[in-house]
C-alpha cells in the first residue's frame, strides 16, 4: 500500500494543502532564500545595512514558510496518515 508512487513527484502521498503547486514554490524558495542568506557571511559585503536588513527580512519569512510545512508533518504523524 505504500510502496505505490506519490501522485506529484518529490510530495509525499497524503498533503494537507490543497495545491501541489504550494510546495514546489516552497522547495524553490527555500533554495533561493538559503542562497540570498549566505550573503550575510560575506565580510565585504556587509557594508550596506538596507540590504543586510532586507536578506534578514527575507530569512524570517523562510523560516514562517517552513515552520507551517513542519506543523503540517507534525499533525500527519500525529494522525498516522501516510
């Protein structure tokens, strides 16, 4: 029963949002915000607050995002759903 393939490639079989499309945004935003944030460990970059602030900005919304797919986890285990 659950060694058939999941409907959407690289998602789980049972999700909790309606539209697949919402995690693949979140997949490729997670990488292009985690990417973004690395310009935070540059030395010679960091003289510009107005950018450092918006990477910040950035780096919470990430982690907002991430933190409503970890609840979503969190209750399908809790449910025992697949």
């Amino acid at each position: 029963w659950l060694n058939r393939p999941p409907k959407y490639p690289f998602l789980r079989h049972t999700l909790i949002y309606s539209r697949p499309e919402a995690y693949y945004f979140a997949i490729v935003s997670n990488f292009a915000l985690r990417a973004s944030w690395t310009y935070k460990l540059s030395p010679h970059l960091r003289h510009n607050s107005g950018t450092i602030l918006l990477v910040t900005a950035l780096e919470i919304t990430r982690r907002f995002q991430w933190s409503l797919f970890r609840v979503e986890k969190a209750y399908l285990q809790i449910t025992h759903l697949p």
